[in-house]
C-alpha cells in the first residue's frame, strides 16, 4: 500500500472505480472537466482497498494499520467497532481521531461499524491516512479523508433536512477547530497560514466531484452502465469468481445465478435516482445536477427492465431444472462458454462447444410493447465482458421478445428463488406454453443428461396458445 504514494506522483491517469466508478456525465469538475488533481488521484487509489464482508476480513497489512483502531468480535468476524483508545491516545496519535471526525464517528463510545453505512471507506481512509501521514501535511490527510468520506454511496438527507455534502463541510469546521495546531501552517514570508471557511468549500467541493466520478456510470451509456454492473457482481457473489476450466466452464448452479441476479434487480429498483449523485452549494451546478439524476433515472428504468427479463430466464431455467431433477450447474443446460471469437475455432482448432440459444428458434410476435433499448443490449450484449457469463441474454431476449413489458411484469413476481417443484409449475403455467416448449426442448438438446425429463416437461406445453 506505501507503495500506492509512487504511482500517485505519476501523470497517468486517475484510476477507475470499482464501485461503479470511472468519469461518467459528472467527471471531477461541473463543468464538464474530466481533470482530477492529486489529492483526488490518491483518495481514489485508497478508497476502496477495504471490502471487510466481501474479502472475508482484512489482510494481514490492513490488520497491522489498524492496530489499537477497530476491536473485531473473536465469536464474529464480522461484528467490529471503534476502540476507545482512539480518543484516549488522540494527543500522541491525532491522526486516527481525525478521520472519526470527518466521518462523524464516535470512538469514546466504541460504535459499533456498519459495513453498510461507511465502515469499508473508513477503514480504507484510515490505512490511507496510516501510509501517508509521514508523506503528506496533515490538511491534505484531512482533504484525502473528506474525499473518500464523500463516496459512501447513496446517502439521503438527514432529518433535518442536511445533505451529506452539507454536513460533511459541518464536520471539517469542527476538525479545523479542534486540530489548529496541526492544520496551521507559515508562508515562506513568516505569515500563519489558517484554514478559511473557503478552503473548506473547496476540500467538499473536491470531495463532491470524486464522488460523483465514483458513481458517473450511472449517468453513461446504457450498456456500459450495465456492463460495469455485471463486473460488479463476482465481488457480492463468491461463486461467479470461482471457475472449472477457466473462462469455459463456470462452476456455478442455476439457482446460484437466479440469486445474485434477483438481489440486483432489487437493488436497481428500490434505488433512488436522487441519492446517487452530490451537490455542494452549486457544485456542480443544478443544470450539470439534474442531468446526471435524469440520466441515472433512464438508466435505471432500462436496467430494471433488463434485470427483470434476465431474472425470470433464470427462473425458467432453475424451473426446468427442479421439473427435471433439480438444481444444477448452469453450464448443464446452457453449454460451456463460447470460445473467443478469432476465426471462429480455437488454436486447436475446434469450433465453440454448442449452447441453448443455437437451439431455439426465434419469431416474435408483432402486437407486443417492449423497451427498445433493454431489448437491444439483452440481445445484443452488454460492453466489454465478464469471465463467468456471456455478454448478451439470448434467453432472456426470447422471453421478453415473446410476451412483452405487459408479460414481463405480469410474470416477474412468479420468478422465485430459491424454487421448488410447486413454484416451478405456476410459473411455468403462467408463461405461454410456445415459449416454455421452445426452451424445454433447447435445454434438452444440451442437458443430455436430462433429455428424456426435459422432453417430457417440453411435451406437456407442446399446444401454442399464442
């Protein structure tokens, strides 16, 4: 991690977020100026190394920046607070008691932190602060902490009305007052150097525009956006990182997949397009605000669709699944991952194994109402791409091809997981039996083992009743 202070000194680039990050609509400046200065480059670099839950705890380096800071549960890992001795030592050691101060945290009281209100990006500020205190003043630790306090994502006002750009400038007050000592400086012509009140904007301001870089996917491109999600999903799902034959063969279960999707699809729909993005007393301006929140809202309307389509082909299949002998890997009624596409064989010089959407034959009828753009990258594939799932959704494009938004949303609450042989028949009853027919049948063509199961589920929907 000490060595993160050499690569911050460089001119490269600043480094894309892993938590949706990368200069989306908002970049670092309201006026549409994707510069970002050092103190953000190294708030950025530091600002997620911590993932407690997500990494199984802390690594041995953390651990040891973070000695006689955090008191872990020895009967559960994951129950940590602050230690007391954080305010006990703060005269001799002020530097972890500033970071609870920019954070608002109380460490007198040994508060308990929650993974999901700021514990990873306190953690993180604090070994950031740990590295670099020999390296830096102690008003640029305090302006790296405050950038990464600011990318704690989507936080509403308080009940009073407060937003958490506005109270993080409230806490940097109290800081300037409380560490005068260590924040006052000399000019090189004798005069005492204070911090003003318009330092103190300024630190928020930098803090607002890095952590709207950290969330500006939310305002890009649709397929990008959704596509940086998807490359999000192995950090919350331990078996999208695990893999037999690498990029071929993922390892994990139809039920696996129909439950990480699901808790996204939550995700996207409960998340308000207002808590996404910061403002700090017109930075960046209101016209520059409202349209990164507008953007995100479209953003988020494709992506709930596009979720719900790739959540109920999951059902379906974990439904086929359970009708025919239970749950599964994936790979088992799908087929293996495709090769890369060069010339179309691999060096061996074998074609790409054959896979479920080779065998469905596509005719969609003309009366339905679907989202053009959700439809498109469902069928056309997200950007980039991800080692455990191919980029476009050919199941999930049959569906929604098939029975529409009117379908889709009729059929969305049926997509239950974990499934069982009842759910698994009224969802399937609900859908039109073409449909049902046309993927029992696919599935069997790969599911050999299955084949006889899945023809005789594919029999009972063989009458078309579109």
């Amino acid at each position: 991690l000490d060595h993160l202070w050499d690569i911050t000194c460089s001119t490269a680039p600043a480094p894309s977020s892993s938590a949706g990050g990368g200069a989306g609509a908002g970049g670092a400046d309201g006026d549409g100026d994707h510069t970002i200065d050092d103190i953000q480059t190294i708030a950025a670099y530091f600002h997620d190394v911590v993932y407690y839950t997500i990494d199984g705890g802390l690594s041995p380096d953390q651990s040891s920046k973070l000695t006689g800071i955090i008191t872990i549960d020895p009967t559960d890992a994951t129950a940590m607070s602050l230690s007391p001795d954080i305010a006990y030592y703060s005269a001799l050691d002020p530097y972890p008691a500033m970071v609870c101060d920019v954070f608002g945290f109380d460490p007198a009281s040994g508060m308990k932190l929650d993974p999901f209100h700021g514990m990873n990006e306190f953690l993180s500020a604090t070994i950031a602060v740990r590295c670099l205190q020999s390296t830096l003043s102690f008003r640029h630790l305090v302006a790296m902490t405050a950038c990464i306090e600011a990318t704690i994502p989507f936080r509403s006002n308080d009940e009073h009305g407060t937003s958490p750009s506005e109270a993080l400038y409230n806490r940097l007050v109290v800081v300037r007052n409380k560490y005068s000592s260590q924040l006052d400086g000399t000019s090189s012509s004798g005069r005492t150097l204070t911090l003003t009140d318009a330092d103190l904007m300024q630190m928020v301001r930098r803090a607002v525009g890095l952590a709207n870089r950290d969330v500006g996917n939310f305002a890009g491109c649709p397929s990008r956006f959704l596509a940086n999600t998807w490359a999000l999903l192995p950090e919350s799902n331990l078996c999208f990182r695990q893999s037999g034959r690498p990029a071929t063969s993922p390892t994990y279960r139809i039920s696996d997949y129909a439950s990480a999707l699901t808790r996204m699809a939550g995700f996207f729909s409960y998340l308000d397009p207002a808590v996404i993005f910061a403002q700090f007393r017109g930075y960046p301006t209101n016209g520059e605000y409202h349209e990164m929140i507008g953007r995100a809202q479209q953003n988020l309307k494709i992506a709930q669709t596009y979720m719900k389509a790739k959540v109920l082909a999951a059902a379906v299949l974990a439904a086929l699944a359970e009708l025919s002998g239970g749950d599964c890997p994936m790979t088992l009624f799908v087929g293996d991952m495709p090769m890369p596409k060069t010339t179309g064989r691999d060096v061996a010089g074998k074609s790409s194994p054959p896979r479920i959407e080779d065998c469905i034959t596509v005719d969609f009828p003309p009366e339905v109402t679907i989202d053009e753009m959700a439809f498109t990258i469902l069928r056309d594939g997200r950007d980039g791409s991800s080692a455990f799932d191919i980029r476009n959704s050919p199941i999930a494009t049959y569906i929604y091809g098939m029975v529409g938004d009117e379908g889709l949303n009729r059929l969305s609450p049926y997509a239950v997981t974990p499934m069982d042989a009842t759910s698994a028949k009224v969802l399937l009853g609900m859908i039109p039996n073409r449909v049902v027919n046309e993927i029992a049948t696919a599935a069997s063509n790969i599911a050999t083992t299955r084949s006889r199961n899945l023809r005789i589920v594919a029999m009972n929907y063989e009458e078309s009743d579109l």
